[in-house]
C-alpha cells in the first residue's frame, strides 16, 4: 500500500488510530521527494525504524538515502536555482500564498500526524501547524516590500550613485531537529523558496511524517520542479552527504551543539558556504519576589513543561527570589501533580534514545543528592512508550551540569538566588542561555534585568509569543542562527551594490 494516499487520507484522529490500531495494516514506507516526484521504494536499500513515542511500537520506515540520492537531488536544486532566482517576485509570493492556502485545508492532518510521529499533544501540535501556515504567509507579503536602496557619495573628483539590492544566496541545505518538525522545516524553507534560493531538505530521521505529507503540498501548490526537494536519511550519513557538497552554496541547520560543531569543522575549508546554525539551548525562568506566587507557579509550569519539555526556548532551569523560594517550590510540585498526569496533559519524549539521555541525566542527579520533589529515576528499558513522569529537582549545584545544560524533558531544576545582580550573573555565565522569562510586577526591574541579559529573546511576565517579523538571534552565538523579516533575508540573500557615475 503506498503510503501518501494512505496518509492523506488519514485525516481525523479516529481514522489514523483505527488505521494504526489494525494489525492487517504494516508500518508505511516513506518516499524521497525529488524534482516533484516521489522516487520509488525500489531505489532505497536502507530503512530506518521510526517508532510511535506513546506505544514504542514500529510506526514508519524512513529511507536512509545513499549518496547518489543525495547527490541527485543536489543537482536538480542546482540545475533549478537559474529559473526560480529569475522568477519575478509576485509569482514567488503567489506560490507561497498558494502552499498555505492547501496546508490550511490539511491543518487537521497535519496536526493529528505530528502529534502522533513526535508525542506532543494534539493540542500544541494544532498550533505548531497554524504557525508554520504563518510562515508561507508572512514571507509571501514580506518579498513584496520593495527594499533596495539607491545611495549618492559624492567623491572629490567624481560623484557616484550606488544601488543596492539583494539577490539570492544559492542551492541551500536545510537540516532540521525532531522537537518541532513541521514548524522547523517551513520556517526555513517558507524563506529558501520567498527570496529565489532553491534547496534540498533533510528533516530528522525521528519526526519524518509531516516533511513527507509537505512534499505532496509542494507538489500540489505547483512549485517548479527542482526547487524544494525532501529527502529522509540519518545525519552522519545522509545529512554530511547533504552538507558538504560543492553545489551547496548556504546551510541552514536547528539542532543539537554537538552536531553544529561537526558542520562547522566539515564545512571549514568551503569559505563560500554560508552556514546558519538554530543551536538548542536553555531560557531560565526569573521569578521575582513581589509576584502574585500563584499566577507564577502557572506561567512557570506551562514554560517548563510544554511538549514535555522538548523545546529549544523551554524554561526548564526556574530561578526563584529565596523570600518566596520554599513556597513557590511547594506550590509548583503540588500543581506539577494535580496538572501534568502522564498520557493526558504529558506527553512521552520523543525517541528511546532520548528517554536514555534524560535517565542518564537523573541518575546524575541522584548521584549529587538532588532533591526529587516529584518524579523519579524512570526504568533502564521503557516499556509500552517513552514516558517520563513530571520531576522537579531542588538543592542542584549552581555548577552542575543539570543547570548548565538543557535538559530538554519534563524534568525542572528549581535554584535559589538573592539579588538581581546575582541572578543575571548566574544567567550570563552559562554560555548555553538563549532566551529567558521574566516574572516580575515590577515594569522598572522587567526592563532593567532584560537589558542586561545576554538573551536572544526575552520574554516578561509571558512565555513563547512570537512576532516573526521580530526575528531571532542568539547575541552570544551558541549558534549563527537567524530567523524572521529581515534576519532570514541576510541568510538567504546575498548584498550587491552596483555603482554607476553621477551626472
């Protein structure tokens, strides 16, 4: 059976559950999407196992793409980026106009298909896809700005006029991490397509339905052939394939640090290779003591635990004034049960292996006799899904690993502080912060500690609302990531100034 009619039809939750529920029904074989068209499952020798993150059982095979497939994608995105930077500005944006106009019809698909593939609740992944509709919309009216420039500089002995105008970077590689899949994907390539780039995009191995179910939106939206194709495959493989070929000319890549550091070294003698590197970090939560503690045990929660903690703006580390510390912690514990029960508010984590890491980091915690307010050391091997239960960790040092490093599950560290100054400090000296939550009533303090956070984003007294036209970027590059309006036409174009004599 193949598995694109199968899945777009797959459109409410009762279907998909009844259809994955049938034991008559096998797991389904993704497809490549190259030059609008799905390359038969005869050219895949290598399958990898996707697995459902509530049950554990098989869900999807995703092709592992071999280098010629890699490459053969490469070459179509080259051989189409002549046509598509030509194309004029208002057929870009009509095509983008028209890809959100079909994901609109399909939101509800889309939404049941990445809760399912990733485990968050059909609740945020609802508006996981109205956002990334926003995204073909917002660039599709953002291009039809007109932004070049035209300059005078009057010189000693001759006058020049100097027009400036951006034109596009070239053939992109655009990797995305699991935690967010659809949104990731058309924040990039929403942007790839708007400012003339063409491109090849490789979604992550774990969360590949949603990537699949677009392709067929591109195709059906009429993109030229060529210029957006999707293939599946892991990152040491496919993905270095991908990243380090001479065609591409820009990669755009969200994700882990570990895998940012590998880009940067395997890509280190291709000077022209533009790289925008989404590195995932940590945005503490400052709570303040003249707060109302009840409205801030709320928004703390909700930032700390939202899709169990898998977020790359997730508020897992919670600093909290010491002359509200003791009640604040007990209130959040008592919310934390009464709120998140697993299976209905909480979600599984994402991937066995991810359940691995996040034991491993409480059986850390439990070595430097961490207080467990709630939760637990969850069994070596899961059973029945990869569910974590809700855990609130107090008495971690303030050098601790568990406070240095995102986490990234439903698991809060609660630490004390006593001052402003201090806080900020403790901030400002963990290199991987990248946003943060200020709660405090007080307007003066809001915009005095914002100013002096070195925080990409700040958020005060709320969490996670975004303008896109805002943009994004981390100030003390834990990657070269940037996003948003202005910000993602500096990674997708390039400047050009042509000067011309002034009569």
């Amino acid at each position: 059976m193949e598995a694109l009619p199968t899945l777009w039809q797959l459109d409410t939750l009762g279907r998909a559950v009844n259809y994955l529920n049938n034991p008559a029904n096998k797991p389904l074989r993704l497809q490549n999407f190259i030059e609008n068209q799905f390359l038969d499952c005869a050219h895949t020798s290598e399958w990898i196992d996707s697995f459902d993150p509530r049950s554990g059982n098989l869900l999807v095979h995703v092709p592992r793409s071999p280098p010629n497939v890699v490459e053969y994608a490469i070459n179509v995105a080259s051989c189409a980026f002549r046509a598509w930077s030509q194309t004029p500005t208002q057929m870009r944006s009509v095509i983008l106009f028209r890809i959100a106009s079909i994901m609109e019809q399909k939101k509800e698909m889309f939404a049941i298909w990445e809760s399912i593939d990733q485990g968050k609740s059909l609740v945020r992944a609802r508006g996981e896809v109205e956002s990334s509709i926003r995204h073909f919309r917002f660039f599709a009216r953002y291009i039809l700005q007109d932004e070049s420039a035209v300059r005078l500089n009057k010189g000693r002995r001759e006058s020049t006029l100097a027009h400036e105008s951006r034109v596009p970077g070239g053939v992109y590689a655009i990797v995305t991490s699991w935690n967010m899949p659809l949104y990731l994907l058309s924040s990039n390539i929403a942007p790839c397509l708007a400012f003339g780039c063409t491109g090849v995009a490789k979604p992550s191995e774990l969360t590949s339905m949603t990537a699949f179910l677009l392709s067929e939106v591109l195709r059906q939206a009429r993109v030229p052939p060529g210029v957006i194709n999707i293939i599946f495959g892991d990152g040491p493989g496919t993905g270095s394939t991908l990243i380090t070929s001479p065609l591409i000319q820009g990669v755009s890549f969200t994700g882990g640090a570990k895998t940012g550091i590998q880009i940067r070294k395997d890509t280190a003698a291709d000077l022209h290779k533009r790289l925008s590197l989404e590195l995932r970090g940590s945005s503490p939560i400052l709570v303040f003591g003249d707060v109302e503690v009840n409205e801030a045990v709320y928004s703390a929660a909700f930032a700390a635990f939202e899709s169990s903690g898998q977020l790359c703006l997730s508020g897992s580390l919670i600093y909290v004034h010491r002359t509200i510390y003791k009640q604040f912690l007990f209130r959040l514990t008592q919310f934390f049960q009464k709120a998140y029960r697993m299976q209905k508010e909480l979600g599984p984590v994402v991937s066995a292996e991810h359940y691995a890491k996040i034991r491993s980091q409480l059986v850390q915690a439990d070595e430097e006799h961490a207080n467990f307010e709630i939760g637990e050391i969850p069994n070596e091997v899961p059973e029945h899904g990869f569910w974590i239960s809700p855990t609130v960790l107090s008495n971690v040092r303030p050098d601790s690993l568990l406070v240095r490093e995102e986490i990234f599950g439903p698991v809060a560290v609660v630490c004390p502080f006593d001052s402003d100054e201090e806080v900020v400090k403790l901030c400002n000296d963990n290199p991987n912060i990248m946003g943060a939550v200020l709660l405090t009533d007080d307007l003066r303090r809001l915009r005095r500690v914002g100013e002096h956070l070195n925080a990409g984003l700040v958020w005060g007294p709320c969490w996670l609302g975004r303008e896109l036209g805002a943009g994004f970027n981390d100030p003390r590059a834990i990657g070269m990531g940037r996003e948003g309006g202005v910000h993602s036409r500096d990674v997708f174009t390039r400047l050009r100034a042509v000067h011309v004599p002034s009569f």
